[in-house]
C-alpha cells in the first residue's frame, strides 16, 4: 500500500468512523438554540429586538473551559462505571442533549419567551459540553497518524448535521403545514425529530471502547479539592513547557486572518451588490461543498507530511487566499468571481482548520487534563473571530474592501513568524518526534 492509499484508508478506520458518527451528533444542536430558533421566533412573530437579544443564549460555547475540568475530575455515577469516564460523560450529555431540545421545541416563543430563552441556554451548555467531552475522546482515543483525519471527518458530519438542523428542520415545518398540520404544533415536531437524531451518536458511544489511555487522578479530599486540584495542575501542567507563552501566541494568531476575513465575508457580499439568493446559493452552498473538500484535504496533507510542514503549507494558503476577496471587490457583481472566490477561501479554511486542530490535539498530550487543556486552546483561538476582529469594521470603513482583504491577509505574518520561531527552537521535535 503506497502512501496515499495509506492516507485514504486512514477514514475508514473503526476509531475514526466512530468520531464521524460523534461529529454529528455534535453539529445537530448548535443550530436548535441559533440561527433555527431565530427563524421560529420571527415565524411566531416575535419583535426583532429580542431575537437580537436571544444571541447571547450561545456564550455557553464561548466560556465551555470554565467547566471543563468537572469533566477531567468528576466521573458520573453509575455511567462511568459501566462505560468508562469518557463515555460515561457522553451518554450522559446527550441524553441531557434530548431532553433540553424536546423541552425546547414543546414551549412557546411568543407566549413564554423567558421560558424558551432558559431552555436554549439549556440545550446550549448541553451541547458545549458534549463538545467537551467529544474533543477529549478523540484526542485519546486516536493515534497521532488518525488525528487529521478524525478531525476532517468530524468537521465534515457536524456541517452536515448543521445543515439538516437549520436548512432541513424549516423545509420539514414547511412540509408539515402543507400537509395542514396545525402551525403551533409544526415547530415541535422539528425539533424533536432532530433530538432523535441525537440517538445517532449514542450508537457511536455504545459502538465505541473508551480510550486505554487514562492516568492516575487524584482521590485524596473531597470531590470539591478533586476538582481544584485538577483545575490548577492543568494550567501549571501546560505553561510549565517549553516555550509555553509562544505556544499560546501561535494559538492565538495562527487562525487570525482568515477568521477576520470570515467575520466580513457576509457584510462585503451584500454591500458589494449581490442579492440574498445569490449569498445563500453561493457563499453558503458551494462555500459549504468548499469547506468539506478543505477539511478531507487537510486531513490528506496532514496524514501525508510532517506537522510543521503541514502548518506552513496551511497558513500560507490561508494568507494568500483572502486575496482573492481583494480581487473580487475589483470585479464587480460577477458571480463567477464570487463563486471563485468564496471556494478559494473556504478550502484554504477547511485545510488550515483541520491542519490546525490536529495540532492543538498534538499539544493536549496529558490525559489528566485533556478535556480542560483541549477547551483552553480553543478558547485561545476564538479571541481572534472575537475580540481580535471586532474592530475589522472601522478598518473597512477607512480603507474600503480592497485593502482590507489585503491587511487581513498580512495579518497572517505575525503567526507564521511565531511558527518559525517554535521550528527553529525543536518544538515539533519534541511534540510529535523527528519526521
């Protein structure tokens, strides 16, 4: 077998078939609580002030690592014991997860908006936290040569479960008024067909073996001091390594300029002069195919060279395909320029995504930590769609379309000159050994 045979056969591996079928499992209720609930708030009529409102009902996603280490220190009793700690917790959580979205589709948005708002909050921190444990099995449960490829598989099952539960729940609620059940009732059947689906990846946990890698956890004290030891040592753990502070630097930076420009590509679109269709065929259709064909082909380029070269080949990509959105803000209203460009962007996306969480799941080596360290960094890399990109739009404003694009893809230096700085000083050496 030669080896791009070897990297291919790599996504059929058991292991990684199952984190397919979790990856799933994962992308269904991320839309229940978002985009989905805002269209059927507005469908009940609900004012748009407070659907903008409803946005903050997602900050579970945002602030998951402050709870990630119950993960790490706590075991669910019973589950845990029959399944193991990491799949103890994923039972457990989804059936939360089915639970809070079937409560959530039986309220009333019009009528008990407090209500629908506590039970999107619930199927949120539900989902984040499967997330959670989800990211910490992998990481343990694939060997270093699957990890791209878990990850690309992963991605690609979450966008299409994300689809079905936006695009595929509202074309089932018009389905079933068409058949003339009643429109109070439609809304729920949406939803808890989706929260059956949940039952997809409960197969996969009951499929699945819980990882071999485990470590001894502390079982002195309390359960509190458990999980206070646990929450420290998984700092200390991480920032007593080499070259710590540019390694969260890199993590910070690494994905910058193509969240900044993902942040604009929507507001650039429509004020370019492209209509609402055209957005949704193109920047969300083929942008979708696009960033799937990404996700497998990092999982390839990954799988196939070594890890500082597969960041390098990413990262360039990612810097050099947002200028491709500089030249089409030179076109006009061409949608084959459009289609050009999103495509360009979005694969160059999906690789250096794929590319780059098989690095973070490099870093989160210690099985003591793995769910809590594995929340941090992703939480790092965040800060810049968040924080770092917010003040993108005064940027645009002063510079217009052209040279933003082209600033956003500048902004890609500074982490490439941090990932050279980690080469030069032996960092991938010593994570994934010479190659």
């Amino acid at each position: 077998m030669n080896r791009w045979q070897a990297t291919l056969a790599v996504y059929f591996a058991p292991r990684v078939l199952i984190v397919i079928l979790l990856g799933f499992s994962a992308g269904l209720p991320l839309a229940l609580s978002t985009s989905t609930l805002s269209l059927w708030m507005a469908d009940k009529g609900v004012d748009i002030s407070t659907i903008g409102l409803f946005a903050l009902v997602g900050l579970p996603y945002t602030l998951k690592f402050l709870w990630a280490p119950v993960i790490d220190a706590w075991q669910i009793p019973f589950l845990c014991r029959w399944l193991g700690r990491r799949r103890g917790w994923l039972i457990a959580t989804q059936l939360g997860l089915i639970v809070a979205i079937v409560l959530l589709g039986w309220l009333d948005p019009k009528t008990a908006t407090y209500w629908v708002a506590a039970g999107a909050v619930m199927v949120a921190a539900a989902s984040a936290t499967q997330d959670i444990v989800i990211d910490a099995f992998r990481v343990e449960s694939l060997p270093s040569e699957e990890q791209a490829a878990g990850m690309a598989g992963y991605v690609a099952a979450y966008r299409i479960a994300l689809l079905f539960a936006s695009a595929g729940v509202l074309a089932l609620v018009a389905w079933l008024e068409m058949r003339g059940i009643a429109s109070d009732d439609v809304w729920f059947y949406g939803y808890a067909v989706t929260a059956a689906l949940i039952v997809i990846g409960i197969v996969a946990v009951l499929l699945a073996r819980e990882p071999e890698i485990d470590a001894e956890r502390p079982t002195e004290g309390g359960s509190f001091y458990r999980l206070l030891v646990t929450s420290v040592t998984a700092f200390t753990d991480f920032l007593t390594r080499p070259q710590a502070i540019a390694i969260m630097l890199f993590v910070l930076l690494f994905k910058f300029c193509d969240s900044m420009a993902g942040v604009f590509t929507g507001p650039f679109v429509i004020t370019s002069g492209f209509d609402k269709l055209t957005y949704a065929g193109i920047v969300k259709g083929v942008g979708t195919i696009a960033v799937l064909a990404g996700g497998f082909a990092g999982g390839f380029l990954a799988k196939a060279v070594s890890m500082p070269k597969a960041l390098w080949i990413a990262g360039i990509l990612q810097m050099l395909s947002n200028l491709a959105f500089s030249w089409l803000a030179l076109q006009g209203v061409d949608k084959t320029a459009l289609t050009i460009a999103i495509v360009v962007e979005n694969v160059a996306g999906g690789i250096g995504t794929v590319v780059f969480v098989a690095y973070l799941s490099a870093l989160c080596s210690s099985p003591l930590h793995t769910a809590t360290q594995f929340a941090l960094l992703t939480a790092l890399a965040s800060v810049g769609r968040t924080v770092l990109s917010a003040y993108g739009g005064f940027i645009a404003e002063a510079t217009g379309w052209f040279w933003f694009f082209a600033i956003t893809a500048a902004a890609a230096l500074p982490g490439l000159a941090v990932l050279a700085w980690l080469q030069a000083r032996g960092h991938f050496r010593d994570l994934t050994g010479p190659r």
